[in-house]
C-alpha cells in the first residue's frame, strides 16, 4: 500500500472522493519559532521579550530557570516515590506478641499488609528451624509482617502436637493455616520451601 500522506496524483483524487482523510497543513519552521516564543512568553506572563530578542546572558538564565523546574519536578518525584516504598516495606524483622497483642497486630495490622504468625515453643527443633526461616523471610519480604508468639501465651492450652503451627492472614482475614510438622514437611522444610507459603 502506498503511503497516504505521499503528494501524489492517486492520494488526491482519493482526497476528493472522501477515501483519504484530507491532507494535514505541514508546520513551518516560522510557525514552530512563533509556537515556541508564544510558550515562553505565557511562561513568563505576558511581560517578557521575545526570545530573539534576549542577549545571551538572559537566554542563559531561561535555561536555567527551566532546567531547575525540571530538576525540582524530578527530585519531588523521587521523593515521593522513596516515601511510598518506606511506608510500604516498614517491617522487616520477627516481632514477638503476647494473647494481648494478637487482635491489634494480626487482625487490625492494616489495609493491604500480609501477616504471618508463628505458633511456637522452646525445644521443639522444627520451630527453632522455622523462626530462622522467618528472619531470613522478614528481610526479604519488609512490605509483610511476621509474628510469632509462644503457643501456650498465645492461645492457652494449645497442643503441643500441633506445633509448630503458621496462620497467613490478608488486612484481618485469614487466608491459610499449616497446622503440626506433617503440614510443614517436618524437618526437611527449606527457606525456599517456606517462600512458597
């Protein structure tokens, strides 16, 4: 197909019919000068000179002036973009809570943030091995929060046979729970293992 916007005898008579769209004005260097003066003058209120007519000392200064807007726009930009990313990844580390922490910190932790609760206790090796897998997970997740409470401190008489135990919550809901060593694939649990969680 030829081009459409080629100035040929085809392209017209397809002009005239309607088929082709009409022909767009081409822009002249004049009209982008006056486009470009035109510019800089609202940018300056109405009250400046024409660009031609500027020395070079005040030509230098408009660059100027235009380079540090761009340069401000930039840095508040950047600026607010490294505060979303810290409020987001405010974690990073394995909290310890008690029963009385439990409803603020898993079930009103906030829009958005993932919980993971670990359910534990002194002496069982697979808990020991999950609480390094979690350090290791809290720094590498920080957007998410990662818990853990001593089972019994927790929730009173929780069995021991059930240890150790992970409840995943989402903005107060739970969304999954691996209950006793089988669910956890005993001691063969890996941190990439954990990962997938």
């Amino acid at each position: 197909m030829q081009d459409p916007n080629a100035d040929t005898e085809w392209n017209d008579i397809l002009r005239s019919k309607g088929i082709l769209p009409p022909k767009e004005k081409e822009i002249t260097e004049e009209e982008i000068v006056k486009i470009v003066d035109s510019t800089i003058n609202e940018k300056q209120g109405g009250q400046g000179k024409k660009l031609g007519d500027l020395d070079l000392d005040e030509l230098d200064e408009l660059e100027d002036e235009e380079d540090e807007r761009v340069l401000l726009e930039y840095r508040q930009k950047r600026i607010a973009e490294m505060k979303a990313a810290v409020a987001k990844n405010r974690f990073g580390d394995v909290r310890e809570i008690s029963a009385a922490d439990y409803v603020e910190q898993v079930n009103q932790a906030g829009e958005g943030i993932w919980v993971v609760l670990h359910l534990f206790k002194q002496g069982i090796p697979q808990c020991t091995l999950i609480n390094q897998f979690l350090t290791q997970l809290a720094e590498k997740f920080p957007a998410t929060k990662f818990l853990r409470s001593v089972s019994t401190t927790c929730i009173p008489n929780y069995p021991d046979h059930n240890l150790p135990t992970i409840f995943i919550y989402h903005e107060g809901q739970m969304k999954s729970q691996l209950v006793g060593p089988t669910a956890l694939r005993g001691m063969s649990l890996t941190v990439d293992g954990c990962d997938s969680f």
